[in-house]
C-alpha cells in the first residue's frame, strides 16, 4: 500500500511539472514581447519582425485589425529567434528530420530544396506534356525571331538543380522514375538555328564534380567554381559568333576557403551560422580586373516595370554590348562573365523588355534560369 501511495504522489508531482512546463511555453511568447530581457527581444537574424498595428476607428481598419496583429505576433513574439532555432536543432540533429518543409535532409549533412515544385523535378514525377512543353518552346521561338530581326543573338542557359549534379546525397527514398527530366525534353525539343545558342551545362559539371566541390552543401546554389564552369561553357557558345571571346580557367584564380557560412537552405531550416556552417570556396583572380560595375543597383521605370539593372563595363571587351536575363544563379558567374562584355546590363527579370532592348541594343541577349523554373508555366513572350 505504501508503495501505491508514494508512486501515485510522484506521478502527481510529475503531471504538475508537465502542467508547469506546458503553462509556461504557452505564456513564454506574450510575457517575452513586454519583458525587457535580450534574449526575449532576439529575433532570428535574417527576418524583419512586422511593426505594431496601427489601431484607427475607420471600419476597414477595425475589420483588418484580427489579420494584421495575428502577422505582427507571428514576426515577434517573445524568444521566437530562441525558439526558432530551439526548434530547428532538436528536429534535425536528434530526431534527424527536417523542421521546414521547404527543405530535403540529404546525407553527409547536404541539404536540398523542395518547394516550388522541386519535388517533383527531383522524382521526375511530373514530365512535360506536348501543351506545357509546346508553350515553352513557343517562348524561346517568340524570343528568338523577335531578337533576330534587330540582328540580336539569343543564348539560354538553365541552371541545373543540385539534386541533377548531385544525386548521390539525396536520401533513400528520393528515387526518380525512368525517363527525362523536363530540363531532358526542354533542350531535346529547341529546334536549332544560327541565332539561338541553347548551353546544357550538366556535361561539364557533372565531369568536373570528382575534382571539386561545385555546389554548396547547405544553399540550394552553386558555388563560385561552379559558376566560373558554366562561364566557359556560356563563352565558348559565344564563340561561334564572336571568335575573340575567350572563356577564363580556373588557372586564372586562386581557390581560397572561406570558412563559417550559412547557405539559404540552412536558414530555412531555422539555423544560425554556429549551427550549420560550411566551408566555401571562393575565386580571387590572379590578375586585376578591368572590370567596372556600378556600385548600387539602378531601378529604372519601363512600360510599367520596375527593372533593377546591375550594369557592367570593360574597355575593349571582345562583345560590345550584352543583356542578361537573370535569377540569383547568376550572381556566382556575373564577374567571370562580365570579362567578355564591353558593357553588360544584368536585369532580375525573366521577361524580355522591349524598352531595355531598345535602349541598351545588345549584340546578344543571355536568358539564364534555374531548372525549377520549368515546373511552372513560362514566363510571357
């Protein structure tokens, strides 16, 4: 009987320590956003927490007001950064499953992305049908006769995901079916012609991958190596047009290390530098640089759209004039690839402005996306 009693009263201590705990994590976050403590007030790094509401009297901003706290608690909340990252680092370090769903938990601690249909690219689940791949051929065909009748080149490059380089860090149960990928039906179906330059740079990635790292292994993009490969592989297309061009080689620059990094995928996952870092390699030239960019992005206003120009020069480059159509895949090779333009204008959109063309009159036009990008519908002609 004894006995009974002393194990009814500890399970009763216990059900009061769990009741306690629950109680206070369900308080922690409102206490925590009045409670003047540093690390209630720690926020995780790379977000903006959302001001307080604006409390007027109109109806609208009366009915609006439910909404607009729910996201200004959601973005501020008491010890969300300790939380956050509390969170992130039980789930994929103890119980080894991702805390986002946004992100794939390879092995030797690679990470994938998977939204934005990247799932389904991974398992090539979802092929192109004749509809979807016939609207981004007529894409690319719109583009390449608009271009042609200003004498305008057209190359396009699509960057590869990293599972396509780097499939062998993909868990066990990321298996893709038999058959082509969408970016295989993508480059098999462009018909050729002396205006159009379509550059598949898998090859040559896929050659250089057992001598160096090309990807990050906690950001969904490739690193600097890897964007210097798909330089060459770009220049050396250029080359049927413009001869003079030449690519540059990584005999061109030192390889150094950068230590304690955190790529994009590691933050979606709620991490912090000190949790998941990565050693990255960087390109230092050898050489100086003739090339000059200009220091801030330039917004410029065009048929209603807002375009941030990142514009290039160098003095005697072998093409005179170029525009880039561009994703944040091409931030890895803009230095390598401005080496070859006289002046190069960089814009983040994937349309092609008849203004920008107009005013900028390049001699070729480079169209670089991202493979992902070819789970949705094309951008317009």
């Amino acid at each position: 009987m004894t006995h009974d009693v002393s194990s009814i009263a500890w399970r009763r201590s216990s059900e009061r320590v769990l009741i306690a705990l629950f109680l206070s994590a369900l308080f922690l976050p409102p206490v925590g956003m009045w409670v003047p403590i540093p690390l209630a007030r720690a926020q995780v790094r790379w977000e903006t927490p959302l001001p307080p509401p604006a409390l007027r009297k109109d109806r609208e901003s009366l009915l609006s007001l439910p909404v607009r706290f729910y996201r200004y608690f959601g973005s501020s909340f008491g010890f969300r950064g300790l939380l956050i990252r509390g969170h992130a680092q039980v789930k994929t370090k103890v119980l080894r499953t991702s805390s986002s769903p946004e992100v794939i938990l390879g092995r030797k601690e690679w990470l994938y992305y998977a939204a934005d249909g990247e799932l389904d690219c991974m398992l090539r689940t979802a092929p192109f049908d004749a509809t979807q791949l016939a609207a981004w051929l007529r894409v690319v065909e719109h583009r390449r006769a608009w271009l042609s009748r200003r004498g305008i080149k057209l190359l396009v490059v699509v960057g590869p995901d990293k599972h396509t380089v780097y499939p062998e860090f993909l868990p066990a149960w990321v298996r893709p079916c038999l058959g082509p990928s969408r970016l295989d039906q993508f480059y098999a179906a462009v018909p050729p012609s002396p205006d159009l330059a379509m550059v598949d740079v898998r090859p040559a990635l896929r050659a250089a991958k057992s001598r160096y790292q090309l990807y990050h292994r906690i950001d969904t993009h490739w690193n600097e190596v890897g964007g210097l490969l798909v330089t060459r592989e770009i220049v050396t297309a250029l080359q049927q047009w413009y001869p003079e061009a030449q690519p540059l080689d990584l005999r061109d620059y030192r390889i150094v290390p950068d230590p304690g990094r955190i790529g994009d995928l590691g933050r979606m996952l709620g991490m912090e530098a000190k949790d998941l870092v990565e050693t990255r390699l960087t390109l230092v030239p050898r050489a100086p640089s003739r090339v000059r960019f200009n220091e801030t992005l330039e917004t410029v206003k065009r048929s209603d759209l807002v375009l941030d120009l990142l514009i290039s020069d160098k003095p005697g480059g072998p093409i005179p004039r170029g525009v880039i159509l561009r994703d944040s895949f091409s931030k890895l090779f803009t230095a390598p690839l401005s080496e070859t333009f006289a002046h190069a204008v960089y814009t983040w959109r994937q349309t092609l402005d008849a203004d920008l063309i107009a005013k900028e009159r390049p001699n070729v036009v480079i169209w670089e996306f991202v493979e992902r990008s070819l789970m949705r519908p094309p951008p317009p002609e």
